[in-house]
C-alpha cells in the first residue's frame, strides 16, 4: 500500500491540523500503521478534509487496522465537535422529558454516561462500560441488554457528501449494532432525548448493566469479534468449538470470554484476522463480523452513497 503523504504535519487551508501518526495509538486493541490524521473542530474543516478519500476514526474501540495503516486520510473530530451542552432546551423539553443541546460526535461515551447519571438523566445508562465516541457509537447502535444508544437519540446532525442533513431516529432504519447510516457519512452531533431520574436509580441501572460485562477479559481488545447470531450468542458458540485460549502471534482468544480476542503484547493485525479466519472455519454456523477491518471488507472510502438513499429529511 502506497500513501501520499505530506512529508510533515501541517494546517489545512481551513486549520484543520494534520499530522502522520501511528493509528494504534487511537484503538482499544494497540494495533495499526500510519495514517494522516486530519483533527477537525468545525463543518468548514470537515468539508475539506471529506474532498478527498476518507476515514471516520472514533474511539478505536471497534477497529482492527492494518499494520500498513490505511491510505486515506483519517478524520478525528475534535474541539468543539467534541464537547457537549447538557442544557435542557426549553422549547424541546416538558415534564419529566429533556431534550439536550448538541452533544459533538467527538465526545467519550464514558464520561457521557457518568454526566448524564450525576444529573439524574436516564435512557443512556445500558451503554455503561462502552469505551467509544459518542459519533462511533451512534453509527453502530452500540448497547448491551440493558439498552443501546437508540434509546437516547432526538436528532442527529450527520455530514454526507452532499453536504449535512439533520434527522431523527425515524428516519432511520436501526436495529441491534446497526444505525442504518450509510458508510462514509459521519456524525458530526445529535440532540439527547432522557427522562429526569432520580441519580441513584440511574446508578442502580448501570450497576446493574457493569455486572453483565464482570466476566469480560480487561486487556487490549476491539470488543466483541462478531455479532450475536439470533437466538444463542457468538461467544457461546466460539467456547463449544473449543477455541479458548487458542494464540496466533501474540493475539489471543481470551480464555474469559471466548468473543474476545486479546493482544498480549506486540499482536500484528495479521495475528487478529488468523484468529478471525480459524473461528469461522470451526464454527459451523455463519458469524457476521462486528469489528470494523481497515481496510477490508468493511472499506469506508466506497462510493458515496446518494442522500436519496435516506429515508426522509426533515427539515
Ligand atoms: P471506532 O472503533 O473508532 O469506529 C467504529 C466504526 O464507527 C468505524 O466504521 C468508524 O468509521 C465509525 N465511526 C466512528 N466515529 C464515527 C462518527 N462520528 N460518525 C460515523 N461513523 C463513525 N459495543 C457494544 O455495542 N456493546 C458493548 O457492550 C461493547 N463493549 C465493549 C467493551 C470493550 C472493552 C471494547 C474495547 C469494545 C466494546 N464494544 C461494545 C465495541 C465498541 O465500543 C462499539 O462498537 C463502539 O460503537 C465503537 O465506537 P468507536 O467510537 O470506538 O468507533
Ligand atoms: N458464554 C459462553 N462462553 C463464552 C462466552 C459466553 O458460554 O466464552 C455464554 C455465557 O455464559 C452466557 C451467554 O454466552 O450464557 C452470553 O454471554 P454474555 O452474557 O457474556 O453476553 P454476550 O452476548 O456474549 C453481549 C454483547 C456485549 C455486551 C454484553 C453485556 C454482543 C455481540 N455482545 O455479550 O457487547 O457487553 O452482552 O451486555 O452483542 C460488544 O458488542 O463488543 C460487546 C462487548
């Protein structure tokens, strides 16, 4: 893979700051080569740095990112698009419904979910314990049982390549670990829509929906590997195969929970995708992959997709 990158970090003509980093120091795995990573705080600079191939990077809590790193540039929002308003918009809000000012797609999730719970705001507490952006974490409908980001969704602002649309929810067709937003389109922001709780049963909720994750291995990981299939889970089925514990490189099935993989230390994404490879193999029913593959199968650089494509655009 061939980049054509500036020989030093630099301003874009809007200000964007651009600068060639290791991509693996933004993911959750601690894997993948060099990308320019274009850090931009406002819808001017987004418009530029989407003229040419793109990547939306988030959390990293998703991604398994070549050890070449990827050629397009890499967009993380940053300053204002990742900051947050918790203020109850007046006009929007009533009774024991809030809605929230605009929350950046550029926000950790965390710290989200534990504002929202010293507030005594409810409807985002299911996603305690997710290591994403707010954005990231839109796009993929993150959750657990508990609930998912949809759950707490009013409006969102997203930036397609004909340029930027707010829609809400309806609009959408979302499901489990889906948004419905098409590839390349990023979240720049969205509205929350909560419910005034008292603070100690948001707490009592996430408590409870921590406890479902106790078992889940604490090293460098992406996550779940793949998707549940409907009715019995991925890690279930991952386990009964007999792959536990099973190494390639330095990457590692975790003997915790079996939809984890795990680096112990200097795993190569090619040590990542010969696990992934062995476990479809074993297991005999056909597993949706729920990492993102830089590049790979899941490329975000495709075609555009046409903002007809949407279901409806309010205004
Ligand atoms: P990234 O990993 O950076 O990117 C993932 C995808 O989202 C990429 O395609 C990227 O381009 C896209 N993306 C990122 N930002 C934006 C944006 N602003 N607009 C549009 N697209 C964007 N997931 C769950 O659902 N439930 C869990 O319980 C859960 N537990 C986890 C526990 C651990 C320890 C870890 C490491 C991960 C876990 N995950 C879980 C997986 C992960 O946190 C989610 O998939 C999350 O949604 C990824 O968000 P991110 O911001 O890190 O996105
Ligand atoms: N199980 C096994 N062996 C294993 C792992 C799990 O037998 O190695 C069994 C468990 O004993 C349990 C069942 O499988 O009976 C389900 O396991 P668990 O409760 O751990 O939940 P999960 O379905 O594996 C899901 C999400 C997690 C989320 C947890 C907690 C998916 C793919 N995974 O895991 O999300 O944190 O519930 O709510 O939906 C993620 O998406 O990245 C993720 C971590």
């Amino acid at each position: 893979m061939t980049a054509d990158f500036q020989s030093k970090d630099f301003q874009s003509k809007t200000g964007a700051r651009v600068e060639l980093l290791p991509l693996a120091r933004f993911t959750t795995l601690g894997v993948g080569g060099e990308a320019e990573v274009w850090f931009v705080s406002n819808h001017e600079q987004l418009a530029e740095a989407m003229a040419q191939p793109y990547r939306i990077l988030g959390g990293g809590s998703n991604l398994v990112i070549a050890d070449a790193g990827v050629p397009e540039r890499v967009i993380r929002l940053s300053g204002p698009l990742a900051e947050r308003d918790l203020t109850p918009d007046p006009e929007l809000s009533g009774g024991d419904g809030i809605v929230t000012g605009w929350v950046g797609g550029g926000v950790p999730l965390p710290g989200l979910v534990r504002a929202l719970q010293k507030l005594g705001y409810s409807n985002l507490e299911g996603t305690v314990g997710i290591p994403a952006q707010v954005g990231g974490a839109v796009w993929m409908n993150a959750g657990t049982r508990y609930g998912e980001m949809f759950d707490g969704l009013h409006t969102l602002e997203i930036a397609t390549p004909d340029g930027l649309k707010v829609v809400t929810p309806d609009d959408l067709r979302w499901g489990y670990r889906d948004s419905g937003i098409p590839r390349n389109h990023i979240v720049t922001r969205v509205r929350l829509k909560l419910q005034r709780t008292a603070p100690e049963d948001v707490l009592a909720r996430m408590t409870l929906a921590d406890t479902a994750r106790k078992g889940q291995p604490k090293m460098k990981t992406p996550g779940c590997a793949f998707k549940n299939p409907g009715g019995v889970g991925a890690g279930r089925l991952i386990d009964e195969a007999g792959l536990k514990g099973t190494r390639v490189g330095n990457a590692l099935i975790a003997p915790e929970h079996a939809n984890f993989i795990v680096n112990l230390g200097g795993a190569t994404a090619a040590d990542v995708h010969a696990l992934l490879d062995l476990i479809r193999e074993r297991v005999g029913v056909p597993l949706e992959l729920e990492y993102e593959l830089w590049p790979g199968e899941a490329d975000r650089s495709a075609t555009p997709v046409a903002a007809s494509q949407w279901a409806a655009e309010p205004e």
